[in-house]
C-alpha cells in the first residue's frame, strides 16, 4: 500500500510505497524502527495539524504601532507650537521695546510700524499682553503725532516738485485707519488749499510762459492736478487750462502730415517713423507746437494754423556699375504753411552713391559678378540712398523759419 503517516518518536512525515501494514520501516529523521499502520483510503491530503499563530496578533502589533505613532507626532507637534508660540512672544516684546527706542529718537514712523506690528502679532501667541488697552491707547497718539509732523514736512516743503501723490497716500491713511478718523476733515481741506496754490501757481505759468510747449505741458499738469479736487471746483479748473491750452494751439499749433508719395522699396510707415521725430523736435525749437503723443485735447489741433507736410517719390535709376542691379533716387518734398500759404519749402534729395563706400567686400564682388537682377542687392543699393535722405531731412530742417507769434509772444513778455 502507498500512504504516509506520522512517526510516533519525532512526529515527522514517513512515507510508504508498496508496503503492507504490520512491516516495518526506519523513520527518515530520527532513525527509529516503527511498524506500518492499517492506512485507511480518505480524499486529500492529510498533514498532522501544527500549532500557528493567531490572525489577529500582526493586526494588533501594527494597531499598537499606528497609537503609538500618532502619540509621538502629537507631542512632537505640540512642542514645535509651544516652541513657535515662545518665539512669537519674545518678538512681540523686542517690537514693544524698538517702537520706544525709535520714539524715543524722535523717529515716530518706525515706532508706528514695530508697534503695530506687535500689536498684529500678540493674538497669536497665545499669551496676553501685559495691558493691551494702554498699548492701543499709546498707538492712536503715536499715529495722530507722525501724522502731524508728515502734514507739516509736506506744507513746508519749499521743493519745485509738487508732492501730490505723498498728500494723497496721507489722505488714504486718514480715511484708513480709524485712529485718525477725527482729522480726517482737517487733512482734506489742507489737502485741497496746497493742491489750490499749486493749480493757482501752474495757471500763472501757462499763462506767462514764452514757449509754447513748456505752456502746454503746464496745462497738462494743471488738469491733472485739478482732478483731485471736488467735483465743482475740478470742472472750473479744468475747462481754465483747456482754454489757456486752446489759445496756445490757435496761435502756434502745428499739424504734420505725410503727403501721398511714390515708393520704390520704401514704405510711408517706415518714413513716419524716422521723420516725423526730427521734425517735431525742429519744430518745438523754433517755436511752434505739435500735438502731444497722449489723446488729451488732439481735437485742439484741428484749429491750428501751421501745418508741416512732406512728400516722398522713389525712383530707380542707372545700372550700377554696369550690372543688372539699378541704383535708387528720393527726393523729400518738405513744407511749411500758415493757414493755408506757404512760407517756406525745402527739396533734400539723395541717391546711391557709386562705388558704395564702406561697402563688405564679399557684397561688393557679388554685385561686380552679378549677370541677374537681385532683390538683396537692390536692397543694399536702395539702403545706401535711404540713409542719406535721413541725413539731408534733419540738416533741411535747421532751416525752417521760427514761429513769428512766438516772436510777438516773446516781445509783448519782455515789455
């Protein structure tokens, strides 16, 4: 018979094949003679059951694990907030001891922002503060004090330059912090008698300012001074730098326009771009003024009496030297009209220059070898006779006459 059974000595597994109950057999592990039992035909296997460990007892070292984990991270959490909370607490009082120092020095605005910065920082530190009430008292003194002395500096101030957006950041505060909600209407109408002197002193220079534009821009900063004020006031101020700003345009505004012309390779964008700052800059020299870059008041200069114009014709002309490539002629037009006549005109013109000086030489024998027409070497032809016109327009310019109602301008000044 086959089977297997359990030695009686050690409790090892011993197999049998082909041999019949009542022989006997040497256990494989101990070496004991033992007798083959009657082995009875079951289903399966059969194995000696063997002490195991529970299931439950991997689950409950890994549940102690977990508990104790969690009470270790907490008590190390609690100790870095303890550990934060101290830091905070001695922050608060090394801000409580600088703002006096600085108040101390007589340097109000740093006392204010140490003191205000502890007085942010105390709730978190879970500890309260000695006397709190005495602290915020002491911080709506110290506010009202540095806001005095910064209102005193800024009405002081005998500097050109006009303060107007330090004057606002003071009325921001006011309205912001509830400390100086009382001042807040004393600090408006002083606000607004600064800001009144310095429109009055703006209107007196556009209205006594021999040159024009320096008059315009007067106007500009008047308007932009005036927005500040109430609503009744600001509308009064600025429809009196608009007028002062329309007189100016009416007697030296100039328009400057780009006459249709004829082009080659050239564009009319490309000439605005390097004309028409040259001839703004000539014309404010002499006297006349040109309309300003922003949109305020541009529709002014619809009743300007000058007007500044140019034409450009490109042409192609001879070959050069003897190649298929042709050489480039700009003739600029300029001209200057007052209502309608003219009273002065310019005809700066330009052409490629043969040989191209300071030409590469490896462009210069590509285009001495060239047997067909090319549009880069055309390019560089054209560009040569480009430059020059740019030059010849600039040295037109220092010809232009001076605006003769600056002249009587100047004259009625001096008298």
């Amino acid at each position: 018979m086959d089977g297997e059974f359990a030695c009686p000595e050690c409790g090892q597994t011993v197999q049998v094949r082909g041999t019949s109950p009542g022989r006997q057999v040497r256990c494989s592990f101990c070496g004991r003679l033992i007798e083959v039992p009657f082995l009875p035909r079951v289903d399966g296997e059969w194995k000696r059951a063997r002490f195991t460990r529970p299931r439950w007892v991997p689950w409950a070292w890994a549940a102690l694990a977990i508990v104790l984990m969690g009470i270790i991270g907490t008590a190390g959490v609690q100790v870095l907030i303890r550990g934060e909370r101290a830091a905070k607490v001695r922050a608060v009082e090394r801000l409580i001891e600088s703002s006096k120092s600085h108040e101390d020095d007589g340097r109000l605005d740093l006392a204010l922002v140490d003191l205000d910065s502890a007085l942010e920082v105390a709730p978190s530190t879970g500890t309260p503060l000695a006397d709190p009430e005495s602290l915020r008292l002491h911080r709506g003194d110290l506010a009202r004090r540095d806001l005095q002395d910064v209102v005193t500096k800024l009405a002081e101030d005998p500097g050109s330059s006009k303060p107007v957006g330090a004057w606002l950041n003071v009325v921001a505060r006011v309205g912001a912090d509830r400390d100086l909600t009382s001042l807040r209407k004393e600090i408006e109408a002083r606000f607004f008698e600064v800001l009144r002197a310095w429109i009055g002193e703006t209107e007196r220079q556009a209205l006594h300012e021999t040159v024009p534009d320096a008059a315009f821009q007067s106007c500009v900063e008047g308007g932009d001074l005036a927005i500040h004020l109430p609503q009744p006031d600001q509308d009064a101020a600025r429809n009196r730098f608009h007028a002062i700003a329309s007189s100016l345009v009416e007697r030296f505004g100039v328009v400057i326009e780009a006459e249709p012309g004829e082009f080659v390779l050239g564009t009319p964008a490309g000439y605005e771009k390097v004309f028409e700052p040259p001839a703004v800059e000539a014309l404010r020299n002499k006297g006349y003024l040109p309309p300003p870059k922003s949109t305020r008041w541009r529709e002014l200069w619809s009743r300007a009496p000058y007007r500044f114009s140019y034409r450009i014709l490109e042409r192609h002309e001879a070959a050069y030297l003897g190649t298929q490539n042709r050489t480039s002629r700009i003739e600029a037009k300029l001209s200057l009209r007052e209502r309608g006549r003219e009273i002065w005109t310019t005809a700066p013109n330009a052409h490629t220059r043969v040989p191209v000086p300071n030409m590469a030489s490896y462009l210069a024998g590509r285009l001495a070898l060239s047997q067909n027409r090319g549009d880069e070497a055309e390019r560089v032809l054209y560009d040569d006779a480009f430059c020059q016109i740019i030059q010849r327009f600039q040295h037109g310019l220092l010809s232009l006459p001076a605006c003769r109602a600056r002249d009587a301008n100047e004259a009625s000044g001096a008298s």
